[in-house]
C-alpha cells in the first residue's frame, strides 16, 4: 500500500481538517500493524457524510504511524527499513551481453544512466528477448543465418544483448542503445513482443531498428494449433496502425490469428 494517502490523512488530523474516516480505518487495516485497531483508537466526529473530525488517535497507535511515515520512502535503501522496498525503483540497471558467440559479460547502469562495461561494443546489436535464445546462442546464429533472410550482419561483430522481456526499455539504458548505429530486435511474434518494440521506439526515436522474422513464418504458424484471443489480436492491430516498422508483424497476427514464441526457432529446420 502506498504511504502517500495515509501521510496526507495524518497531516489533517493534525491540522484538525475533516478526513474521509472509513477510508482512514482501511488504511489502516491494510498496514498489518503490531496492534489490532480498536474501536476507541479513534474518537472522531461527524461534519458531513463520510468526512469526520477526529478528535485524538490512541497514543501508542499515533506513535507507530509517525515512526512509520518518518522513514524516507523515496528510495529503496531507506524504503527497506519498512520492508517497502518494492514501492520503489531500483536505483540502477544490468544488463547482460555477449560479442557474437562469446561469453556474456554484465553492463552496469547507475541510477543517472552512467554505465560501466569491461569490454568492447560493435556498431550493430542483437536484441534477444527470451533467456533460452541468448543462451543457446549458436543455434540462435544458425537460425537467422539460414531462416531470415533480412538479416545481413557478421554474427560475430554483434554486440547480443538479453532484453530480459521489457526490463530493456528502462531510460538508465537509453545512451546505451544509442551507441548503436543499428538495433535488430529479435522478439516474440506476438503482443508482448510488439510493445517491447514499441516502447523501445518510443525510449530511442532517431534510432535505426529491424523487426527480424523468419522468411517462413507463415509456414511456422500454420503449424500451430491454437488461435490467439481476439482481444490481443486488436491489441496487436492497434500498435501496428500506430507504429509502421511493426505493421507487417501486426498484420502477420491479424491475417494468421496466431502468435509464435522465439524459442521456437531453436529447433532449426
């Protein structure tokens, strides 16, 4: 539960301003306090509908909420004291990357964006958004080499990047990316895999940037057995109408009714 809301009530107690009382008590309910909140805890006034003037808090119930909303909640270090850690950002990034088929190597963002990484990059990148294809890595090679025919670069001189579903299009990384004078991204056919690109499009606008498909995949999909909903593909046809380097994509989905995951082009054939 966010502390926003209770720390605005807290202060027009003290102000003696009316509060919304069983908007109050909820939150308080919801705090999983040391004590359980009695009737008497509260001595309040009606003054019109649900607003109440409350009159004095119990004094030990009143100590524990201002020790509560005393501790900084605007970042993680200080939120933790609470175990509110959650309700914050991390103040901070990785991200994993291989060269070519090399051995993958972390990237460290601080939380102004400032990134620290041990080795080279290439003028090109590959971003990969399942675990299973950055790992098996040469079969991912394989693949493009031989099914996606848009796809024209020296494996070797990439810089593969594990988007880590759509933890890539945190800002810390937008200096990153744009190093780049290209990004193919290698994504699933299907709407998470469209807004990962859209919300990279967004984060990078004068980035250059390739939609890999496999050059069969018709083919590929008539194989599968089941249709997707058609709440995602409207959902898939509206991010192709607003996005033109993800209309063919959309329009894949829309035409086949169907979506593909990536790690389906592990099993090369």
């Amino acid at each position: 539960m966010k502390l926003s809301g209770l720390r605005k009530s807290m202060r027009d107690i003290d102000m003696q301003v009316p509060i919304d009382l069983s908007k109050f008590k909820r939150s308080l309910e919801l705090l999983s306090l040391g004590r359980h909140l009695k009737p008497e805890d509260i001595v309040a006034r009606k003054i019109s509908g649900q607003k109440y003037l409350v009159m004095s808090l119990d004094y030990q119930l009143k100590a524990e909420l201002e020790f509560l909303l005393a501790e900084p909640v605007n970042n993680r270090v200080g939120a933790a004291r609470q175990n509110r850690s959650h309700k914050c950002k991390v103040e901070g990034s990785l991200l994993v990357l291989r060269r070519g088929t090399g051995y993958p190597q972390v990237v460290m963002f601080e939380g102004t964006g400032r990134h620290t990484y041990p080795g080279s990059l290439g003028k090109t990148a590959l971003l990969i958004e399942n675990r299973q294809n950055f790992i098996s890595i040469e079969k991912t090679d394989l693949f493009l080499t031989q099914f996606v025919s848009q796809f024209t670069d020296e494996f070797a001189e990439l810089t593969i990047i594990f988007a880590e579903g759509n933890e890539i299009s945190n800002s810390l990384h937008k200096d990153f990316l744009n190093h780049f004078e290209h990004i193919n991204l290698f994504l699933d056919l299907d709407v998470g895999g469209l807004t990962i690109a859209a919300n990279l499009l967004k984060l990078l606008p004068e980035q250059s940037f390739s939609f890999l498909l496999p050059d069969d995949i018709g083919r590929r999909l008539d194989d599968v057995v089941e249709v997707t909903s058609p709440v995602k593909v409207e959902e898939a046809i509206k991010i192709g109408l607003t996005i033109p380097l993800l209309a063919p994509a959309a329009k894949i989905i829309k035409d086949y009714r169907k979506t593909l995951e990536q790690e389906s082009y592990l099993y090369v054939k």
